[in-house]
C-alpha cells in the first residue's frame, strides 16, 4: 500500500512541483492549502491530487485537517512542511503583525504540522519529515529580519526534532532552495531578475521540480541514514 504524504502549501509553486513529483513516485497525497479555492480546485483537478484547506498557523486547524487527511488516506508517514508567507520590509519599519504573522506562518506551523503526526510515526516505526527552509535562512537578507529568522528557526527545529526521533525510525531534515522559477519570482522586472542570476554560480534559477526531487530523495524509504541534515538547492549561491 502507497504511503501517505502530505505536502503544506502544496497546491502552488515549488508545493505543487513536491507535490506532483511524490505523487509520481508512487505516494498518496495529500495538498494542503490556505486560501485560494480556485487554484486548489484546478491543480486537483489536474493532478488527481485531493486537497485540504486550513491554516498552518493555527494549531487547532492543523489537528483537525490531519485528522481529516488520515481518515480519508490513512496515517501520515511523510509530512512536509512547505507552507510560507513573506511581509518584507526594513526592521525599523516592521509591524508586530508583520513580525508575528511570518514567524507563526513559517516556524510555528512546523509545530502544529509536527506535534500531531509525531507519535503515530513513533508507534509505528517510521517517519519523513521534510522542512522546506531557505537560503535566507542560512545567509540572512535584508527586508527579510522575520522571514530569516523562521526558515532559520526551521533549521534548528530539524537538528533537535532529528535527535529525538532517530531510534524511531523517523528522519527529519531540512532542504533550503535558493532562487527557484516559480510564477511569483519569474514575475520581478527583468533587471532586478537578471542581478539575480548574475550572482549564481550555474547561471539560471532553479526549477521547482528540482527541489520536489530533493523531496523525494529524501522521503524514500531508502533514505534512513540521514537525518538533521539540510540540503542546500541553490546552484551555488550560498555555501556553507
């Protein structure tokens, strides 16, 4: 029996890419997505893909949702933890609402995605889940304090959660994209675009299906030895 998989923020941009390409490697999956119905229904529609609509942010709804998900697909055994949200602006100028709205959307949600998955892959011995950080997670970028600090937080959430885990069957690592071809950054002016790629060292962005490969890499079965790990997708952009 295919083993479930449920990708946040899994119905647009690199989430849809992650989504298709588990579904491609033989998982059920399931999408999860916050709010907008008609791209969720048409990528469905699409893909065959069921999804699930709620806000990561909100533990309660998380708890909820996966119910819901494993009702209908069965316990989820690769979790990734894709959702995201960005409210740019220099520090001296960031709201509360902004500060609180990016760390909840992008770091606490790993909680409320985690916490209810966790002890059922526990009991049954195994588990993937997969943290979709960034490369401003690793290296900081102004405008970005709250978005960095998360996907940073992300990181430091895998390593710990990994440790915990190991002796269970269950990995946990991060995977941290660079600048990946998705409709909104394919969207910035020409100029700023090509400023951009100028400064990565294979000369093009990334494409979203590369970082849902590295996902499924990953979630193999194959894949138990690694775990607290992140795997850098940046073509060369940052390295450490």
């Amino acid at each position: 029996m295919a083993r479930v998989a449920l990708v946040t923020g899994g119905t647009r941009g690199i989430g849809a890419s992650i989504s298709k390409c588990l579904k491609d490697a033989g998982y059920s999956v399931a999408a999860n997505y916050a709010g907008n119905d008609e791209v969720a229904a048409k990528f469905s529609e699409e893909t065959g893909i069921p999804v699930y609509k709620w806000d990561v942010s909100d533990y309660d709804a998380c708890a909820e949702g996966i119910a819901k998900v494993e009702a209908d697909l069965g316990p989820v055994e690769v979790l990734v933890n894709n959702a995201g949200i960005t409210r740019d602006t220099m520090f001296h100028k960031m709201t509360v609402e902004q500060w609180k709205a990016v760390i909840d959307t992008n770091l606490g949600s790993l909680f409320n995605m985690c916490r209810p998955v966790i002890e059922g892959m526990r009991e049954r011995g195994f588990g993937r889940i997969i943290n979709i950080s960034s490369i401003n997670g690793q290296k900081g970028q102004k405008g970005q304090t709250n978005y960095s600090a998360a996907k940073a937080g992300d990181i430091g959430f895998t390593k710990a959660l990994a440790q915990e885990n190991a002796r269970k069957g269950i990995t946990v690592n991060a995977i941290c994209p660079g600048y990946i071809g998705t409709d909104m950054v394919r969207a910035v002016p020409e100029k700023v675009l090509d400023s951009i790629v100028a400064g990565i060292p294979v000369a093009r962005l990334g494409e979203p299906e590369e970082i849902g490969r590295c996902v499924v890499f990953l979630a193999a079965d194959e894949s138990g030895y690694i775990t607290g790990s992140t795997l850098t997708a940046n073509g060369g952009q940052y390295m450490c």
